[in-house]
C-alpha cells in the first residue's frame, strides 16, 4: 500500500482559448460565483462592456488596476483578457474557463475592498469556473473540484470535488478520471472502493495517463 501514490493535488489549471459555439444564455451566479461580475482590473485599456456608465474619476480608478510590470507580456495579454471578457460575459464557457485561469495565475489581477493588489485572485477564479462548470464544461468542471479538494477560493470540500471530478470524467477528462480514482482508492469525500478506483485509472491510463498507469502498477504490485 506504501508504493501508492496519490497524484491529486498538483494544481494544472487547464486553458482553451479557442471558444466554440455560443450557448443561448449566461448561466446565473450562485455560490462561489457571486463576485465574478464585481469590479475587475482591466490589463491595459477599459473594455466598453466594464466602462460604460463610470465617472472619469472611476474610470481612472479602474484604469490603475492593471497587470503589473514585469509580469508576462502585457500587451498580449491584455488582447487575451479582452476577448476572454467578451466572450465570458455571454455565457462561452471556455472563455469564463479561460478568465478563470488567468485570475488564478495572476495573468489577470485584481485589488481587495482596501486597495491591496493581490498576485492572484482564486476567489474570482473560481467564481468563473463554476460558472463554466454550471455549464457542463469539462476542464472548467475539473479546475473547480482541484479548487475544493485544495480549498483554494473556496472552503476545502472534499465531496464537492469528487462530484466535479466525477462530472468531468464521465466526459473522457483524463485527469479527473486519475484524481477521481485516487479519492476512491482513499476514500476521501467518498466512500472507499478499490473497484471503482482501479476503474477509473484503467480509463485514464488508456488515454495514455502515466499517472494512472503508475497508480495501477502500484496496486497490483501490492497484489490487488
């Protein structure tokens, strides 16, 4: 049992820039995501979307919530986060995935109540990444259950995780199917059940996981 390792809770935040077809509407904001529409730093410009209605005096204010210096470039990260933005804000799930990563990162940053710049915002991450998961979208689906299972932007439940994990794996998500077979083979936020866990490695070590596939070697080498 000493040989098994539980490969779960290395964060590896998942970003498609690419956004598909748009769904009918935005999903509402519940939960975690209940500051994601809040006031947000802007990388360069102030999109229209944020500014319109804003004094000069809140537009300037706004204006200096701004990637700092020094980090990335800011220019191309600047188009990323306004397109993000755009297409976040009409309900593209890969968008709001996408905002979520940059605000975990602090590609995109944002400030507390008193003006403090944090380096990154989970909060905010993982407000948009429940939005993207309300969704059905897989990564978005699996980023928010490493949120939980790490307690990260939200409190640590890990139940909550292996639902979200769980949702993601039915959809052929490679990772959750490893990270939801660790918490089966453990039996945290879920009950214990070598069956499943096996299971579920063999489907991720199948899409070519070496993870999984260390996970399986340690099981039967400790002859299950």
């Amino acid at each position: 049992m000493n040989a098994f390792t539980v490969l779960l809770l290395s964060i590896a935040l998942l970003l498609l820039i690419s956004c598909g077809e748009q769904p009918q509407s935005d999903k509402s904001e519940a939960g975690t995501s209940s500051g994601v529409m809040a006031e947000v730093t802007k990388l360069g410009e102030i999109p229209s979307t944020i500014s319109e209605g804003l004094t000069p005096e809140e537009k300037a204010e706004l204006k200096e919530q701004i990637l700092p210096s020094g980090v990335g470039d800011v220019e191309a990260a600047e188009k990323k986060f306004k397109a993000l933005l755009e297409d976040a804000k009409a309900g593209d799930p890969a968008a709001q995935n996408g905002l979520g990563v940059m605000y975990y990162t602090g590609e995109a940053i944002s400030k507390t109540v008193s003006g403090q710049v944090l380096n990154n915002d989970p909060e905010l991450a993982a407000g948009w990444f429940f939005r993207a998961a309300e969704q059905g979208f897989a990564d978005a689906q699996f980023n928010l259950g490493l949120m939980y299972a790490n307690g990260e932007g939200v409190e640590k439940d890990m139940m909550q995780a292996v639902e979200l994990f769980k949702k993601a794996a039915e959809q052929g998500h490679v990772d959750a199917q490893n990270n939801l077979g660790a918490l089966y083979f453990t039996g945290e936020g879920v009950e214990r059940d070598e069956k499943k866990a096996i299971g579920w490695f063999e489907k991720a070590a199948a899409q070519g996981n070496e993870d999984a596939q260390a996970n399986l070697d340690a099981i039967r080498a400790a002859g299950k």
